[in-house]
C-alpha cells in the first residue's frame, strides 16, 4: 500500500511550464476514424466509444450490472435538530450466481435534513472510515483494512476509537444539511483496499469470473472498483424511500484519488446528476500530456493497482493515450461538473485540471449549454487567486492552500448544485 518509494525515488517532478513537451490534444469531438461529431446523436456514438476507451487504456472494465441488498441499521431522529443520521448495511451480492463468495457489506453513513419532500445529496468516499467524519459514538468503526496512519488513530492496518472525528473538518455535515442537502459516506476501503492484493479482496473479490475473462490489461483496477461501488451505493439509496433522499439528485464527490474516482463515477453512471472532482489530478481531471507534477509514470509505479495494466504503455508516453483527461470530464456532460483545484497543490496540476474543464466544454456546447456560458469558458485564463469561474452547469474553482477538502470547496460545489441539481427537482 501507499507509495513504493524506493521505486520512485529518482523521480524528479517537472513543475516549468517552459519544459512541457508539446502536445496535440485528441478531440473529444471526433470518432476515432477522425469523423466530426456534430449532433448531439453522433455525441451519444462518440460518448461509448470514448467511455470505451477509458475502460480499455485507463480504468479497465467493470461489469455492467450490479446486485445489491440494504439494511437500515438505525435512524438517529434527533441527531441535530432537523436532521436524521442513518446508518445503512449495502451489501453487493457476488454477480457469479454459482459462487459460494459471501457479499461485501458497506458501511453508509447518511445526514438527512428533515423535509416533507425528497432532498438533493452530495454522495463521497473518504479515506478514513466514517467513524473520522465527526465525535459520534455510534457511527461504527470499519472492520476493513485501513492505511496504517502511523499518528496513532488507527493501530496498524486496523480502524480504532482514536480515530473519530480525525476528518470532520473535510465533512461538514451541519453547513450540508443547513443548505438542504443530505451528505452520504462510504469509507472507500469497505468497498476495495487501496494495495495491489491480486483482485482478491473487495469488489473485485465478488466476481472472480468476470476478471478472469477479461484480456489481462483490460481488468479493473481500484478506481474502477470504488466507482462500482458508488454506483452500488446509488441503487441503495434510489431502494431506500425512507433516506428521503431523490436519487435523480445526487453529485457525486471526490478528493484526490476519490476525485479521479467520482469522475469515473460520474462518466460510468449517468444517474449522478453532478459530478465533482477536488484536487483530483493525475488520472483524474489533469491534462495528463502536460506531464507536470505528478505523470503517469510515477502514478503508474507508486499505485499500480489504481489503474488497469494498460496504462502502463502511457509512462512517459503520455501522447500515445488515445485519450485525455479533457473527455474524461466531458462524459459528465451535460451534467453538471465542478472541477476544484489548490494553489498549493501543484503535484496535481491546477492549471492542467482547468485546461481540461476549459477543453471539455465543447461537448457541454454541443448538448445544450447556452453560447454565452460557453464563451465564458473558452475566453477564461487559468485563476491566480482564490476564485470560482460558473458558466451555465460547469464550474471551476482555485482555493488557496493545500492538497486538501475545506469548506470552500465545499461551498462552491453546494452553489453549483443550488443552480444545476435543486433547480431540476419538480
Ligand atoms: C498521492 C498520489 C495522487 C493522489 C493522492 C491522494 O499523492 O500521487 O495521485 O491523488 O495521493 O489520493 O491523496
């Protein structure tokens, strides 16, 4: 697990604009025949083809089915006023019906604000259990392997009562729910351990079939396999009329390694009504042929198993990709997207992650979104300071500071969803 770092030690970053080698990037508005995508029909074609794509060279290939069962574990009415904590049992079912693999139980933790009317949810992995997002006694402690904190909130690879609250200041559950949304957990290990363990744990772990017909560099790597999850996450909670919770408005969040995993959500799963990507970068909303910060080669060496082994051809060949990470955000459209970076995060690439979301809006165009907003994306410069660029359902902000989830962040994903998701609802 974590970084290899004696593999990696002579990586050297390139962070010198002046250094980037020069690139092409491939049109998210053409087949690759090299014929033009004009309509919005011949969209929907290119639209598989490049999902296809990303399945093929990037992420690998899940299964196009799911089979889940849920249990309510409890309903804490008075959890604040106003709201109700739930606590939700998600189990995935193995998809190998002669298979004697006992499901894998995921652990949901949903704040719902009280309301006669299904509320709109920001959906989110996070990395340390949900017993971290806040001093809750109840919230359970994950049962899955863990990353050794080594800050002693966990002890080894196991979760522990130290860790509660360790990340509540990324989960602000009163400022969500105040705004009338519901925020939904998952600690992102119960779905599949973030080590290479021969896609023998977690989801991969449900069907062992599957992967086994698959070419070799076309099997799932972690981020596919937290996307399936979300997804499975998502069948619950449109199962679940008690949440309260209207599945047709759920974004999907992610920081860092969870944010290339919300886009891949959000490209694999149509239902997420808006997608959000904080601090994603490489693999996940960063041009990847900048090779600034962090490339695929080093992604590659220090967290093998997030990737299929197709990605491995793109290690310092960045231009051979048939892809790039502009039309992984382009598959949300016509969603809504919010693309968050940091100023200080330059290991992902800010600039590279709004070069994407300006390249992606194209697609956006051609589905609808009206000229005036499109014309404030193409004529925007990369942000110097603190601030946010809206036009129409794409949104993309800098927040000063580091690597990290805040508050801002925050608010400018529940803006985008006031304007984009609450807006649809009947
Ligand atoms: C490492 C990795 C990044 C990733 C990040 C995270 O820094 O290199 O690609 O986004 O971990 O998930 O925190």
């Amino acid at each position: 697990a974590g970084d290899s770092q004696a593999q990696t030690k002579k990586f050297v970053p390139n962070y010198d604009e002046s250094k980037i080698p020069s690139y092409e990037l491939p049109p998210a508005l053409a087949f690759q025949n090299g014929d033009s995508v004009t309509t919005a029909e011949e969209w929907g074609k290119r639209r598989a083809e490049t999902l296809r794509l990303f399945e093929e060279h990037v992420f690998g290939i899940m299964p196009d089915h799911r089979r889940i069962q849920v249990k309510l574990v409890r309903s804490d009415k008075d959890f604040r006023p106003g709201v109700t904590r739930h606590e939700l049992d998600v189990s995935i079912l193995p998809l190998e019906a002669s298979s004697e693999i006992a499901p894998l139980v995921v652990q949901v933790l949903a704040d719902v604000p009280q309301s006669a009317t299904p509320v709109p949810a920001i959906l989110g992995l996070n990395f340390q259990g949900n017993h971290t997002v806040d001093e809750d006694p109840k919230l359970r402690i994950p049962t899955s392997w863990v990353r050794d904190r080594r800050d002693g909130s966990t002890d080894g690879n196991k979760a522990i009562e130290k860790g509660r609250g360790v990340a509540s200041s990324r989960w602000p559950s009163s400022m969500i729910t105040d705004r009338g949304y519901a925020m939904i957990t998952v600690y992102y290990g119960d779905i599949d351990p973030d080590f290479d363990d021969g896609f023998k744990n977690g989801v991969h772990g449900l069907m062992p079939a599957f992967i086994a017909s698959l070419p070799e560099e076309h099997r799932p790597g972690s981020i596919a396999g937290w996307a399936y999850g979300l997804s499975c996450v998502l069948d619950a909670i449109e199962q679940t009329e008690s949440l309260n919770v209207d599945a047709a408005q759920v974004g999907v969040l992610g920081h860092s390694r969870l944010g290339k995993t919300s886009l891949w959500a959000g490209a694999t799963d149509p239902r997420f009504g808006m997608v959000i990507s904080n601090d994603s970068g490489c693999g996940g909303a960063a041009i990847s042929r900048r090779a600034i910060g962090e490339t695929v080669g080093r992604i590659n060496t220090s967290f093998p198993h997030w990737f299929c082994d197709a990605y491995l051809q793109y290690n310092e060949n960045e231009s051979a990709s048939p892809v790039d990470q502009h039309q992984l955000i382009a598959l949300s459209a016509p969603r809504a997207i919010a693309v968050g970076s940091a100023t200080e995060d330059e290991w992902a690439d800010p600039k590279g992650e709004f070069l994407a979301w300006q390249a992606a809006a194209p697609v956006y165009e051609l589905l609808g979104m009206p000229a005036e907003d499109a014309k404030v994306v193409r004529d925007a410069s990369m942000l110097t300071e603190q601030s946010v660029l809206n036009a129409g359902p794409m949104q993309y902000h800098l927040r000063e500071g580091k690597h990290d989830l805040a508050d801002y962040d925050w608010e400018c994903y529940l803006d985008l969803g006031d304007r984009a998701l609450q807006s649809k609802s009947p």
